[in-house]
C-alpha cells in the first residue's frame, strides 16, 4: 500500500532542497518563486540562528526587536535563470546596554544588493572581458555593476594579506628522481 505524503511536507522538503542547493549555510529557504517574464528565480531566506552578539557590550540577545526584508539581492545565476534573493535581517535591543543593532550578514556585500559570491564571480568575468559583456551575462545594468566591480576590489585591497607561512617540506618528484638514478647505473 503506498503512503501518500501530504503537500505541507512536500512543500517543506521542495524548500529544504533549495536550502541546500544554494549554498547559504547561514540561512533557510522558507518561499520560493519563478518568474517567467524575467527568467529569475526568487528566493526569501531567513536566518537559522535567531540570536545575536551586542557588538556594543557582548551581550548574547535572543529576543527580536524588529524583522525586516533586504529585498533584491542578486545571487549567482543557476543555468539561464537569475536569482534573487529576500533576506530577512533582526533588529534587536540589548536588555543591558539599551541600544539598537542588527548583525552583519557576511554572505552579502554591504552596500550592494549582492552576495559576496556574486561579485567575486562578477569580478572574475570583468577580468577576463569587460564590464558591459558581464553585466548582459549577469542581468544587471551596467553601471550599477561598474559601482559594485569597483567597490569589491576596493574591499578586497584593504582586507590584510593572508600571512605566507615558511615552507616546512618539499615535495620529491618520484618519476624525475628514478630517471636521475636509472641513467646513472651501469
């Protein structure tokens, strides 16, 4: 006898699927939608830990002050379809130090409507073509990519330079040193 499931917990794996085919570890997907007109895919993802460090006292808050949406934050493209995504973002109010904060959110670049991936990806087609070619291909107007490149790299030369470390052991070459030592045999 098959068991039918019903559409409530269809629904929810069709979401979990999306969770973790877009790779936002942070987040849950709890909507999805498709926009024909567009041929954009579109997302609403809500934070898996509801709880937050003050960055003012270090105070751990739990208790949400205020919810809002980040609205039209451009994701890599999955095949022809662009994505877009709605984040919801906490505000919340320290119970010790009395003031407002909400938490950063790493995966997206501030002051961009874009994932830190997006632009790195951006970045990458802008380097081996030019901005306009990249914007048609990523679906977004030209300048507003032009101020995103810019901004990105300008990001990216101010963060620290990853500390080289000494080489600890070298690699030997197995094949190279049988030929060494064969040719030198009788």
């Amino acid at each position: 006898m098959a068991v039918m499931k019903s559409s409530g917990n269809f629904q929810q794996q069709h979401l979990d699927w999306w969770s973790d085919a877009l790779l936002l570890e942070d987040f849950e997907v709890v909507h999805q939608t498709e926009d024909q007109a567009s041929q954009s895919l579109q997302f609403t993802l809500i934070p898996k830990v509801t709880a937050a460090v003050c960055p003012h006292c270090g105070t751990l808050q739990s208790e949400c002050h205020q919810k809002r949406d980040r609205d039209g934050i451009r994701d890599l493209p999955m095949g022809q379809r662009s994505v877009v995504l709605r984040i919801r973002v906490f505000e919340y109010r320290c119970s010790r130090c009395e003031k407002m904060f909400t938490p950063p959110c790493p995966a997206v670049a501030p002051g961009t409507h874009a994932t830190e991936r997006f632009l790195e990806r951006a970045a990458q087609l802008i380097r081996h073509g030019d901005i306009q070619n990249a914007a048609v291909f990523l679906k977004v107007p030209e300048k507003t990519l032009e101020r995103w490149y810019y901004e990105y790299v300008e990001r990216r030369q101010q963060q620290p330079q990853v500390d080289l470390k000494p080489i600890t052991s070298i690699g030997i070459d197995e094949l190279s040193q049988k030929k060494d030592t064969a040719s030198s045999w009788p």
